[in-house]
C-alpha cells in the first residue's frame, strides 16, 4: 500500500512541475493550436498559475494568432 502511495505523489509531482518559458512558448504554438484546430474553437486562453498565459485565436483571415507572457523572477 505504501509503494502505491508514493508512486501516486510522485505522479502529482511531475504533472505539477512548473514549465519554463521556452517549453510554455512551445505549448501555446503546438499542443494548444492543436487542441483549438482539432476541436473546432476559434478562441482558447490557457494559464498556468503561475504568471504564464497563453491565448490562440482564429483571425477572420484564416490565421492564427498565438499570443502569450511569461514572468521571469530576476
């Protein structure tokens, strides 16, 4: 039972594990475009809690627009 449990923590560790900017970058212009594309949406706004925001939209001239901010602690 205890080995479960630590395999379970370690799960909620590595999903919960902070992306850095370049990997937001390549979330917001790959798996979220594709998200949007695949289910049909024309607007989509992602965040990650912690100061990272994404949004994709579908421009009325066929494009789309990816927009996105990250926080860098200096």
């Amino acid at each position: 039972m205890s080995e479960e449990l630590k395999t379970n923590e370690q799960a909620v560790d590595s999903t919960t594990a902070v992306m850095d900017n370049r990997q937001w970058e390549k979330f917001a212009k790959g798996d979220l475009v594709n998200f949007l594309v695949s289910h049909g949406l024309t607007k989509i706004t992602a965040d990650d809690g912690a100061g990272k925001k994404a949004v994709v939209k579908f421009t009325t001239k066929g494009e789309y627009n990816v927009s996105y901010t990250t926080t860098e602690l200096l």
